[in-house]
C-alpha cells in the first residue's frame, strides 16, 4: 500500500516528545511499516498560545528536530513533494508566524517549506480564519501573491468563506491550481472548517487537488465517525472532482481522537478497504492514496520550472 498524505502535524510533536521510530505518535517508523511508497507533507502549526514572532523563531527549531529525526529513521525531507526525493515536505499552517514582516517569507522558504496553509484560527495579519467573516489582510494578499509567483501550493483549509475567495482568485491570475490539504465537504458535515460545493467547483475548474481529513468533528457532525464515514466524503468528492482531483490529508498528530477504527497511520488500510466494499475501483483507490497528490505536486515543480525562465 502506497500512501501520499496532504497533511499531519508531526514536526511540533516529535520537537516536544522526541523522535518518531516507536512511540504513541500517530506517525512512527513502526506504524508505517506497512507502507510502500510514502509521501507527507508534514506541517509546522505555530502553539495557539505563543506570539508570532516567537512562533518564527519556534519553527526552525522544528525544523531541525524534526530533519535529525527523519534522518535518524531512515527518512529524508526534501521541499519539491517529488515521491522520488524524500519521504516529508515541511509546510506551515497558520503563517502568523511571519508577523507582518515580508523578509520572514524568504526566510521560511530557504528552509524547505514547500506549501502554505495561510490560516487556522482567528484573525492575524494573514487575514480571517474559517471562524470569522473576515477576509486577507493587505499584507496576507501580498504573501499569498508572492507565493504564488513563486509557484509555491497556497492551501485554503483553514481560510473563511472571504479569505478562501481572495486566495482563489490570486491563485487563478497567477496560473497556481488550488488546493485544500485537509478539507471535508460541507454538504455532509456543516462544519465552517469544511468546503462548500462553490469552493468545490472553483478547485475542480482550476484543476486543483483536496485531501479528506480524519478530524472526527469534521467527518459528522456527533465527532465519532469510522472509516465509512470518511469514505463517504471521499466519494462525495470523487463524484463533483472526478477521480483525479482527491487525496488524503488525514491531520495526524493534529487530532485528538481519529476515526473508531483508523487510530494512526498503521491503520489507514481499513480505509482503503472500506472504499472497495462501497464500490471504488482499485485504480480510483490507488489515485486517491498515492498517485493524485503525485500528479499535483509534478504540475507544480514544472510551473516552477516556467516560473524560473
């Protein structure tokens, strides 16, 4: 089994806990033994009680905690998504951290962040969180734009109704196909975390990839899904996407309970096989666990690549 995920929080656990070989992690070298090809996008979310300028300064400490660790398990971090170039991808959810200061950006840059989630909670000075009415700030305008003329993944989970519209749309002048790494259908669960079908159809026209999540509040509304129940928003996207645009993004470590029968990544089998018996074929299967969010990020390094001449 293969197994390219959009989004976990990893990094700030391994920092806190030490590194991910054995242990209670939802993301060890032990429980993904069962993984064939792996890929994640492994995200540093700044501590919700720390200020943003120590939050900056807190992720290179990450970042190089969690680089030893990767290393001291057999895994390498590389910043292009390229399954045939390492196993993680540092990301930044909730990008606070740059405080208002445009120099931050090249600076995170530099260290391998190889995508965006803008926001999580809240108003910053990126803009309106999915808890607010808000929209971006002047200055979250000016990051997502030059993150995007530098063809780096600007991620709308998280993002309000207004701010997810002005990331599209900045997005869409660039030329950079959206994405949600950890995002549910909201058609299923009425969470404000969770896409509406007009975010929907926005992604899927500009050929842009959403990975489903197994955040328990986000998959029903009572918070104690099973694997049916993520397949079931996995299905509902397959039908508005079609079977290229899905993933994973299944927010280990960021969650404080999973699905009944997914507990970590040791389990994320039970998902595949849950789809099956529901009538997805193997291939569309394959897609959504591996070759999808590959297809993504090759589209990406080769707008780099453009982006460059």
């Amino acid at each position: 089994m293969d197994l390219f995920d959009l989004h976990c929080d990893t990094p700030l656990e391994v920092f806190m806990r030490g590194g991910f070989l054995t242990g209670d992690l939802h993301v060890t070298k032990e429980k993904l033994s069962g993984v064939g090809r792996y890929r994640q996008l492994a995200a540093f979310c700044c501590p919700h009680d720390l200020g943003d300028a120590d939050g900056f300064r807190l992720f290179f400490r990450v970042a190089e905690t969690f680089g030893k660790a990767a290393a001291e398990a057999g895994y390498t971090v590389s910043p292009d998504g390229d399954p045939e170039n390492g196993n993680f991808t540092l990301t930044v959810e909730d990008a606070r951290i740059l405080d208002g200061d445009p120099r931050n950006l090249d600076a995170l840059l530099s260290a391998g962040v190889g995508l965006v989630t803008p926001l999580w909670g809240g108003t910053t000075c990126i803009g309106g969180a999915h808890d607010t009415d808000g929209g971006l700030t002047p200055f979250g305008k000016d990051a997502v734009r030059e993150l995007a003329r530098r063809g780096i993944p600007v991620d709308v989970s998280h993002a309000s109704v207004k701010s997810a519209d002005g990331i599209f749309g900045i997005l869409a002048d660039a030329g950079v196909p959206p994405i949600a790494t950890h995002s549910n259908a909201y058609a299923l669960c009425r969470h404000s975390r969770n896409l509406r079908d007009e975010q929907i159809k926005i992604i899927r026209e500009a050929g842009g990839l959403v990975g489903v999540s197994l955040c328990p509040h986000h998959l029903t509304e009572d918070g104690a899904p099973n694997s049916e129940d993520a397949a079931r928003h996995i299905i509902y996207y397959l039908e508005r996407l079609g079977p290229r645009g899905v993933a994973l993004g299944c927010d280990f470590d960021g969650i404080g309970s999973t699905p009944s029968d997914i507990k970590n990544v040791s389990e994320i089998g039970n998902l595949r096989k849950t789809l099956t018996a529901l009538g997805v074929g193997e291939e569309t299967v394959n897609a959504v666990f591996f070759e999808n969010a590959a297809e993504y990020f090759a589209k990406i390094r080769k707008l780099k690549g453009s982006k460059k001449r």
